[in-house]
C-alpha cells in the first residue's frame, strides 16, 4: 500500500496529516512483531523485562489511540472479520464509524456480506482504498457504481467497467474508453 493512501484524512486545525487507524494499527502490528523478536531473543533479563515494559506501555497506547478513534475498537473489527457477519450488523458498524477509521470502513468495503445501501455509503468515502473496494464489490448496485465511474479522484471507472452489476451501456462505453486508451498506447 502507498503512504499517500494512508494519509488522506487532513487535520483543519493546523494543517497536519490526521492519525487514521489504518496508521495506528500498522504501528501497533509491528509493535507486536519487536515483541515477538524480543521474547525470542537472548538477552539478560534485566534488558529484556525494561524493552517489554517499554514495548507493552507503546502498544497499550495504540490501544487507547484505537479506542478514542472508535469505542472498543478492537471488538468491532472482530465482528467485522467473522464470516457470520449480518448485513444489518456492517451496515450499523458503518454508520458508527468515525470518516478516520480507515481500518475498519476498509474492511467492510470487502466484506462479502456487505450490502448495495452500505456499499452506497462508503462509495463517499474520502479513502480511495474503500472506494476501490466498492467498485469491485459484488454487492454493489448499479446508481453506485455509475456514480464510482465519474470519480475524478482516481481512475475508478476502470474497476467499475469489470463489475457485472453495472448497466450494460455505461460497461460498453467504459470498455471502449479502455480500448481507445489500448490503442493510444500501441500507437505511441
């Protein structure tokens, strides 16, 4: 994934990039990792119990971090990660979901069970990667995914093209587009 997709979400107040949990549960993962090396490493005790506590403080604070982004975090990416989920229940968590969880509004932008009206609302996310993951989504209807083909964002209308729920005209006309680019391109 590039940076630039990780840092979309810009803070008003004094210009700095926001905090999104896409970024703090990637901190948080390698955390987790160094502490895995740690507790497998050979130091002294000492050493390694003041690295633990200074590693368990760092993710214990991406915890909290995680938590003020959205209220037991952890326990709703859980929901979201259960092959059980109900359309109903995504379409809620999604709803709640502060526009700076990434993590989470990415993860129901994949999830199978996800539907058109959920789809629909995360079609207006300022994420491209949950935008992407709409225009490819199955689940996705076709005022959606026309309204996806227009982004001026990103080049979404590709992804759209390939998607079997959009209407047959706009897939011709996105797919000549793709050809005359094909053409161009053989041409230079």
């Amino acid at each position: 994934m590039r940076r630039s997709d990780l840092v979309q979400c810009k803070e008003r107040e004094n210009g700095r990039t926001g905090r999104t949990s896409q970024i703090v549960v990637g901190e948080r993962q390698h955390l987790l990792r160094v502490l895995d090396s740690l507790e497998g490493s050979n130091l002294p005790i000492a050493r390694m119990q003041q690295e633990r506590r200074s590693l368990e403080e760092l993710i214990h604070a991406r915890t909290r971090e995680l938590n003020h982004i959205n209220t037991a975090w952890d326990e709703k990416i859980g929901l979201v990660l259960s092959a059980e989920a109900k359309p109903e229940m995504l379409e809620k968590l999604c709803k709640q979901a502060p526009d700076e969880d990434f993590y989470l509004l990415r993860l129901v932008s994949e999830h199978p069970r996800t539907n058109a009206k959920t789809l629909s609302r995360l079609a207006r996310h300022p994420y491209g990667a949950i935008r992407e993951n709409v225009a490819r989504h199955p689940n996705a209807d076709a005022t959606t995914l026309t309204y996806l083909s227009k982004d001026k964002t990103q080049p979404l209308w590709y992804l759209v093209a390939f998607n079997p729920n959009t209407p047959s005209p706009l897939q011709r006309k996105l797919r000549d587009r793709l050809k005359r680019l094909g053409d161009d391109h053989a041409a230079s």
